[in-house]
C-alpha cells in the first residue's frame, strides 16, 4: 500500500502525529494494522460488487416469469388448437401511411401478442438499424415502430457482444456466424434514403455468398417459416418472441412480438404458423425472453419490458 495513503490514514485518527520524524516506536505496529484494516475494507468491497454482477447477469439470463408446471400444461393444451391464437380475421389500426398495427390478447389462455404490418413499398417510410438499446434509439429518433433485434452474450460479467452478423449500411459492426439467421434489407437510395422503398430478404445462414451485395444485415436465431412450410423444432418452450416474416414478393413485413409477463408466450411452432396464417413465405425469429421491446410513435406498448437492454435495434420511420 503508497506510503502517503497509510500516513494519511493514520494522521487522520492521530492529528497529533504531524509528520513521520514523530511516529511513535510502535508505528510499524500501527501501519501494518492501518494496512490490513484498508486491505480487508477494500477485499470486501470488490467482493460485494462481484456480487452484484454475478446477480445481475443471473438474474438478466434466467426466465422472466416463474409458471407452475400446471399453468404451462393448461397453456400449451389451449394452444394447441391453432384457432386459439390465431384468429379468423386480423383488424387492423392504421398507424401512418404503410404501418398498421393489431393486438392479440386472451386472458383465458393466457396470451397478448402484437403484429406490425409494414408496407416495404411505401415510399415515405425508411427502414434502418442502429446500434444501442431500443430505449435509447428511440430517444434518439422521431421513429414510428422501433424493436430488438440481434442476440448477445456477456463476458465476463461486463462487457457485452452482439452474436451474429450486424451491418448498417455497408459498415460490419459485429461478425456473421453461419449457424443463425438474418434479415437483409437495403435502399437504392444513397445512406438508406426513404424514396423508393426497400426490398428485403430472410436467409437461413449468415454465409459471405448469403450477405453479399446487401448493405444492411441484422443477425437472428432461427428461420421458422421457410417458403410457406413451418420449420421443425424439437424444443417446443412458450417464450416472449421477437419476430419478422416477409411476403413471397417481400412487398410486405410483418413483425410479431410476443409478451410473457402475464402471458404465457409461444412456442417458435406457433409463430411460424402465426406467419403463415399472416401470408408469410418466411419468417425468421430475433431475440426475445428478457430483451424483447416494442415502441411504437415513441410508447413501450408492452407490460414491463424490456427487462434489459439489446445492443441494437431495427427501427421504422416515417416522412409524410
């Protein structure tokens, strides 16, 4: 430990010692006591704040919601007729030109999910994706529909990193990793330019060949709807789901975001078929459970998210 630190210490208990030409003769006693006070004060104090990192990212990475065995059961039964959640005919609230959004919630089963419709085509509409966390995007922009995106792991309990390909507009912010999904898109105007619309695309693997040519690339999990047929999954968890699905001309996309505090989420089966009933050729499936977030016209319209923050985000604005 510096020696002005133990001096100074030990002049602040005893002002009477003014400088070290007076320390008494038991003063190498008092500084090594003086030292492993400081040194045991601060041990306890770099174990409390790994603590609460550990506790953080515990508590960032279980289950949002415990459910008993019997709910979930009595859940996935009502589920298991597709007309439960997916209904007959989708009623949709005009947001702006090219958006409309619809709200599904049953309290019986019990489920809330919302849908975007979005019009790729429209040309006052600008599709881009940002780095940082929804909330912040959204503090940032006049944006009309602002979502997570891109999965993250955590080292070593501070430090955070996207899990798949993350490109804005030509610049690779994070490195593709094959075994996921992606979502491309892109204007043929200069910097994402609203004018023209955007086409857009749903490939299974993040490849070089897959992402070549495209100047945005937002990395997901998995595709669950390929070319109109569902996708087999052998984990069948009701979770909070965030996810897109594109038309067979990719004229229109659609996004679902499903909640899980009270309700009890769905399965990625279930969203496929949600898709599908939507007119999706594919669809593909983004990050959800605690870092599912949905703005819309600057307003979190889910109950209590998100619980932590996403890296980046995919936002919709509007220039009419």
């Amino acid at each position: 430990m510096p020696a002005f630190l133990v001096y100074r210490i030990i002049n602040s208990r005893h002002p009477e010692l003014d400088s070290v030409s007076v320390l008494p003769k038991n003063c190498r006693f008092r500084i090594t006591f003086c030292s492993k006070r400081v040194q045991s004060g601060a041990a306890f104090g770099m174990t409390l704040c790994l603590l609460f990192f550990i506790l953080t990212f515990f508590v960032s990475c279980v289950s949002l919601k415990h459910q008993s065995p019997e709910a979930l059961s009595a859940a996935q039964e009502k589920l298991s007729l597709e007309s439960s959640y997916i209904p007959s005919q989708f009623e949709w609230t005009p947001l702006c030109r090219g958006i409309e959004t619809f709200r599904f919630e049953d309290k019986e089963i019990p489920l809330v999910y919302h849908i975007v419709r979005i019009d790729l085509t429209e040309p006052t509409l600008r599709l881009c994706c940002v780095k940082g966390s929804v909330p912040s995007a959204v503090r940032k922009t006049s944006c009309r529909i602002a979502f997570n995106a891109t999965q993250f792991e955590t080292k070593f309990l501070l430090f955070n990193r996207l899990k798949g390909v993350c490109r804005i507009e030509g610049e690779e912010i994070s490195k593709p990793i094959e075994k996921y999904a992606a979502l491309l898109f892109d204007s043929p105007l200069k910097d994402g330019a609203c004018g023209q619309g955007f086409r857009a695309s749903i490939v299974e693997s993040q490849t070089e060949e897959a992402l070549l040519g495209w100047k945005n690339a937002v990395g997901g999990f998995f595709v669950v709807l390929k070319d109109g047929k569902p996708c087999q999954f052998k984990v069948q968890s009701l979770r909070a789901r965030v996810g897109v699905g594109l038309t067979e001309a990719s004229k229109t996309m659609y996004l679902l975001v499903v909640e899980e505090n009270k309700s009890c989420g769905l399965s990625y089966g279930q969203c496929a078929l949600l898709f599908r009933a939507l007119g999706c050729k594919d669809a593909m499936e983004f990050d959800g459970g605690h870092s599912t977030a949905l703005y819309v016209d600057g307003k979190n319209v889910l109950d209590g998210y998100p619980w932590r923050n996403s890296l980046n985000a995919i936002l919709v604005l509007s220039y009419e």
